[in-house]
C-alpha cells in the first residue's frame, strides 16, 4: 500500500520499489503522485508520472532511480499547479511520462 503525506494544500503518494502500480491505460507503472487541491478542496488536480518497461530497461534504472527521477519532476509540475490554483474550478488529471512529455 502506498503511503500518502499532506503538505499544505498537496497530497503526496509515496511510492516505493514494492509499491509501484501498473497503469494499463497507459502501459506503464506510475511512480509518483500528488494532488494539489483548490483552496476550499473543492476541485483537484491529480498529476501523475509514469514510466515505460522499455524506459526502465534501456537505460538500466533501478526502482529508486526510477523514483527519484519521477519525485524530482512531480515537484516541479506541482510548484506550477500552485501558481493558477487558486483558480481551479473543476477537478482534473494529468499523466507525465518520466521525460516529462504530457501523455494525457
């Protein structure tokens, strides 16, 4: 199970070598999340990075890696989620691939 942790108005998914999903609408494992909530937490922005097999084993990356590289980027697509939620008024997705190309 994954472990989740609240920073502020975000809701961090704490994934782990163990507990990295497959995602089968995008054939890949996620292996960070984070949800960033509207003030009143009324609307949501669920931010999600995947990777590839094919990512993984090409470039010889190890679960941690993996990990550290998604975290790293999640980061950043937070800290710009930040910047306009404020003005959310719907609830939404949006799915990264470790490169950090917008998938969906």
């Amino acid at each position: 199970m994954v472990e989740r942790r609240w920073v502020d108005n975000v809701e961090y998914y704490e994934y782990e070598p163990a507990t990295i999903e497959y995602n089968p609408l995008f054939n890949a494992f996620t292996v960070a999340r984070a949800d960033v909530y509207s003030p009143d937490r009324r609307h949501r922005v669920m931010l999600v990075v995947v990777v590839a097999e094919a990512e993984v084993s090409g470039a010889r990356l190890t679960g941690e890696e993996v990990i550290g590289r998604g975290r790293s980027l999640l980061a950043r697509l937070v800290a710009e989620q930040q910047r306009s939620i404020e003005h959310l008024v719907t609830s939404s997705w949006e799915v990264y691939s470790i490169t950090g190309m917008r998938l969906h």
